[in-house]
C-alpha cells in the first residue's frame, strides 16, 4: 500500500518548485551527455556542482515547504482564500474531516 505524503492540493501548491527542479534537472541530464564547453575537467566538475547544488537545495526545500504546508491544513483552521485576514471570516469545514 503506498503512503501519500502530501494531498493533491499541498501538490499543487509546490508545483511552482517542480518546475524550476524539472528545468535544473533537464539541463543536468543535457550537460552529462553532451558536453557543449570542453574536455577541461574542472570546468566540467564546476557545471555539475553548478547545476547539482541549487537542486538538491530546492529539493530539500520543496520538500519542508510541502511538509509545513500539509501540516497547517490539519492543524490550523482553513479558510476560502484571501478570507483568513478578513475580519469576521469563518473557516470552512472539510467534507473529508469527520
């Protein structure tokens, strides 16, 4: 049985950081088969380390975004959005809370 870490929505709130990890990890995959800048090594080892830091940084990001935002949504009450600084402002219930 697979465990769902994030619901569909938490999903969709991280999907501005899919993209740029999909962007990062596209021009990884391009510059490890072709290698448009030389044979020199520490250029090469520089582009990797270049690409692979703010990848693994995001990831990690992405990933305690994720964990704080599904965490939020079962703790603190939820409101229609742009309502929660609106004064008077009811939380709405969950049809999938019981």
């Amino acid at each position: 049985m697979a465990i769902n870490v994030f619901d569909r929505d938490t999903l969709l709130d991280l999907t501005v950081n899919f993209v740029p990890l999909f962007i990062l990890l596209f021009f990884f995959v391009g510059y490890v088969v072709y290698n448009p800048f030389g044979v020199d090594l520490g250029g090469r080892i520089l582009q990797v380390a270049l690409l692979l830091a703010p990848f693994v940084l995001l990831a990690i990001l992405t990933y305690l975004s994720g964990k704080a935002i599904a965490t939020a949504e079962k703790t603190a009450p939820v409101y229609l959005p742009g309502g929660a600084t609106v004064d008077g402002a009811e939380p709405i219930e969950d049809e999938h809370e019981e």
